[in-house]
C-alpha cells in the first residue's frame, strides 16, 4: 500500500472512531463502489481497526490472530467467517438479480 493509501485509511480511521455510525455508510460504499473482494476486505480492516482489533475479535468469536489473517491484504475468509464478520458490522448477505 502506497503512502498515500496509508494516510487515507489512517484519516478513515480516525473518523470512524469519531462517529461509530459511520461505519455502516463506509462498508456500504466500499461493496457498491468497488465489487472488488481486496477492496471490501480492507474497508472491513479499517472499521476493525477503528473499533479495536482484540475488541472486535472477541465480538465476532474469532482469536485476533485469526482475524488479522483473515483481513490482511492476502486473507481469504471462509463463508462462515465472512457472514460472522458482516453480521456483527449490522449487514446481512443478501442476492439480487444483475
């Protein structure tokens, strides 16, 4: 990642630690603007970063170790985990038609 990424997910960062709320706009924006999975998997990182990762990990029944594999830049998470850590962001998986 770039200096500049860096610094754009660090300003994120800070503005979702400010405004919980937001967190729901962000992940929103990263599924619809970019049906990329790197692109999804790092807004997931940035809001658990915000809430903390140990924190956050504890929420979704996951060992933090397991949790920074699963949303580092190579992760991969399996189905279950995938739909654990969309749960406790408040989504629910959901299909429509192209």
């Amino acid at each position: 990642m770039s200096k500049a990424q860096l610094y754009k997910q660090a300003i994120i960062k800070e503005n979702l630690k400010r405004n919980p709320h937001s967190e729901i706009v962000y992940l929103q924006n990263a599924i619809d603007e970019s049906h990329n999975a790197d692109e999804i998997l790092l807004a997931m990182r940035t809001v658990a970063s915000a809430r903390g990762f140990k924190k956050f990990a504890a929420e979704a029944d996951l060992n933090r170790e397991n949790l920074y594999r699963v949303l580092s830049e190579n992760g991969n998470p399996r189905l279950d985990t995938f739909l654990k850590l969309i749960d406790l962001l408040g989504f629910k998986l959901s299909l429509k038609a192209k």
